[in-house]
C-alpha cells in the first residue's frame, strides 16, 4: 500500500530489517499467534535479526545512541503487519527494559542491557496486580527492608512474558513510596502460572512473589520514583502501540482489497459496489491520518519524551481506535470469508481489541488527554 511520507535512509534501513525478519517468520506466523507461551522460532528470528538492539543505548550495544521512538514505531508497523507474537517480544524488550537504560546504575546495565540488545535476556515490566489495573496507585505488592535486603511480597496479574522473562521490572510500595524493582526469573520465591486465555493469544502470566529476597542493589533508581520511571517508559512506548496500529489496520486492509477486487457480485467487483468502496475508502483515510499522527508524534517523543506524553496517548487512542473500526469495516467487505477461523483477517479481527486495554486503556487516556486540552486553552496560545 503505498504511502506519501517520506522516510529517511536510517529510518529506511530500520524498516528493510524488520521486514527481513518478518519475512522468516511469516511461514509459521498464523501458529505463533495463537501461542500463549514463547514461539522458540519467533525468538530464533529475533536474535538472528538483530533488532533487539533498537531497544537500548548505544553504550550498551544499542543500535542508535538513544532509543528512538520513530524507529520502534516504523519497526513495529513492519512485526504487527505479520505477527503479534513477534510484535509483542521484539516491544517487550523495551518496555520491560527502558527503566534501566533511564534510572539503572552502572552495574545494573552492564548486567541486563547488553543481553537484551542480543535478545539473549528477555524484558518484562510488572505493574497490573489482580486488583490494581488503571489505578496503579492501588497496589499492594511491597518491599520491606531487611539488613542489607529486600523483602518483596505480593502478586502481579497479566504480565506480558511472564514464564519466558529472564527479570521482571517490578512496581512495589516502599514505605510511603513507590518504587521499581529489578527480580530476576530465578528468585527463589518467586511463582509464575499462566493467565486465562485471552481472545488474541499472548504470553501472559501471573507472578507470586513469597518472601523473594533482593539484593540492596536491586532497586532501580532513588525510593519513591518508580512513576516517574513508569512514565518514561510510556512516553516512548505508548506510541509504539499506535506503531503496531498501523501495521494491523495495513494487514487488514491489504486482506480486504485481495478480496474484494477478486469477487464479483451484480456482475462487477465488490470494490466497485459504492457501498463497499465507501468501506475501503473510510478505512484507508482511517490508516493514512493515523500515520501520520503516529509519525509525527513518535518525532516529537524523541526529541522530548517526557513533555509529549499526553501527546503519545493521544495517538495511542487515536490509532487504536481506528484500528478496530478499520478492521470491523475489512471483515465486513469480506462477507463470509471474513469469519472464518485461522484467517489472517479474522486474527486481525481478534488482535486489534485488546490494544484498547492494555498501556493506558482508551477511556483513562482520554482523561489525560482532556485534562492536557483544558490546560493548553486555560493557558492561551
Ligand atoms: C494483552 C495484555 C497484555 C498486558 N501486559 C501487561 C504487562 O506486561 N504488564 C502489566 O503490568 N500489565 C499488563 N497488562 C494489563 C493492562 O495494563 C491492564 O489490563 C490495563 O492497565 C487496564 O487495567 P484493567 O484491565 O484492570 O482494567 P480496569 O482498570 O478495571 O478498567 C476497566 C474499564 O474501566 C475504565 N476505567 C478505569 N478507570 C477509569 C476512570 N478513572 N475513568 C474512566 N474509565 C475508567 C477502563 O478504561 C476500562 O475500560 C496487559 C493486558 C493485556 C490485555
């Protein structure tokens, strides 16, 4: 589907590679998906790929000397397109590993970055617990000091590679604060089972932490800044989910365009039935405004990720939102053939929902983003 933005070489040589990857993942992609535990393969094309890289500073084998929101983005567009799976482990590396690069000390990111940037340490980042979602003040998972130790109890729920994570890093109450935690896979303690399935397959687990004990130097950063770490790590990849938007709206409407061109109903292609091509239509400017939402702002994030938060849910909800409407309007153009189970539209069908939830659901981003609009008017130009 051609595309007027303009990508410059580095961004180019960006895409080229991860389309190269989700080439040799293709052939066993629709399997992949439907795994809730780690695709050995997907992980093998991973590391082969290289691409892990984009998810750490250069200094500790990153590809660039900041990771960079465009990139992660343009990346994601290309994995989504092909495979969730691959989507969702190539982004965990950053989202589980950002806090390190930000806040880590010397020794923790000589210990973790470089085996992620070679996809030989996965990342995953604990926040969710069975009943603090959205309000991640309402924890209760916490750390209590022992001698030189942490003492870490409590559980987390929904976490996106649990049981293939090689550390989690984790959200807990600290005293009065809240702070973020690095738990290696091994700890002794620590009890991972599998979460219920859900409608779009995902490598999801629950955690149970008994009495694990940390290291001192286990935690990331100063006591009490873990949200401030936590919105870091939103501001660059939030965005990155509109990325992957992009790439499942392009799948669906790649799939819907095959189809409707090919079958003739009335004694013309349903693309030429005005009714059809209004879906099509709708669904393209759909995919072309969040494209360029999404590009310019995964632009903005890189040059000032912090003050471009709201700006990054904004896309987020954006994209998302569209991604669901796009493939609803795909499905339909696609009659019968659109509900057919183990087709790629209907994996799409099934991916685009939990997008909605999962890194700020919609209904929460819209109270930033609204209390983000008031401020600007209240402020003036
Ligand atoms: C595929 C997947 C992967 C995930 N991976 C991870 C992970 O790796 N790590 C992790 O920590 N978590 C993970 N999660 C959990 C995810 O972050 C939470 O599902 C999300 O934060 C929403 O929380 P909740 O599901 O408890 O919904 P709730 O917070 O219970 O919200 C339910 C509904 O109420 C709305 N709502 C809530 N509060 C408000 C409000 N104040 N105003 C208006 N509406 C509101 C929400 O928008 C939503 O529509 C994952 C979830 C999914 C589905």
């Amino acid at each position: 589907m051609s595309s007027i933005f303009q990508i410059s070489q580095k961004y180019q040589e960006v895409i080229d590679d991860c389309e190269k990857m989700a080439e040799a993942v293709e052939p066993f992609a629709m399997e992949a998906d439907e795994s809730s535990v780690l695709y050995e393969p997907v992980l093998d094309a991973l590391r082969n790929s290289g691409l892990s890289s984009l998810m750490v500073p250069e200094a500790y084998g990153g590809r660039f000397g900041e990771i960079d929101p465009l990139a992660v983005c343009l990346a994601r567009e290309s994995l989504m397109r092909t495979s969730s799976h691959l989507d969702s482990l190539f982004a965990l590396q950053g989202i589980g590993s950002y806090a390190i690069s930000l806040a880590g000390s010397n020794e923790q990111k000589e210990r973790w970055l470089p085996a992620v940037s070679k996809a030989e340490a996965l990342a995953a980042l604990a926040l969710t617990e069975p009943i603090a979602g959205s309000d991640l003040k309402g924890i209760s998972t916490t750390v209590e000091r022992k001698g030189s130790d942490f003492i870490l109890r409590g559980a987390k729920s929904f976490i996106s590679n649990a049981g293939a994570a090689s550390f989690y890093t984790t959200l807990a109450k600290e005293g009065d604060g809240y702070s973020l935690f690095l738990v290696p896979a091994d700890s002794e303690g620590l009890q991972i089972t599998a979460s219920p399935e859900i409608i779009a397959p995902h490598v999801l687990g629950e955690l149970e932490f008994n009495e694990v004990v940390l290291s001192e130097n286990s935690r990331l950063g100063e006591p009490g800044a873990a949200f401030r770490h936590v919105l870091a790590t939103l501001s660059v990849f939030r965005i990155s989910v509109a990325g992957a938007a992009l790439g499942l709206m392009e799948g669906a409407l790649r799939e819907a365009v095959i189809h409707t061109s090919n079958r003739e109903q009335f004694g013309r292609p349903l693309a030429k039935h005005g009714p059809v091509a209004t879906l099509l239509a709708d669904s393209w400017a759909d995919l072309e405004s969040s494209r360029f939402l999404t590009y310019q702002t995964a632009s903005l994030a890189g040059e000032d990720p912090a003050g471009n938060l709201d700006r990054s849910s904004l896309a987020k909800l954006a994209a998302t939102e569209a991604a669901t409407r796009v493939v609803d309007r795909c499905v339909q153009s696609m009659g019968r053939w659109g509900l057919i189970r183990g087709s790629k539209i209907e994996k799409y069908y099934r991916q685009a929902r939990p997008m909605r939830v999962y890194e700020g659901a919609s209904e929460v981003l819209r109270l930033g983003i609204a209390a983000r609009l008031v401020r600007e008017y209240q402020n003036g130009p």
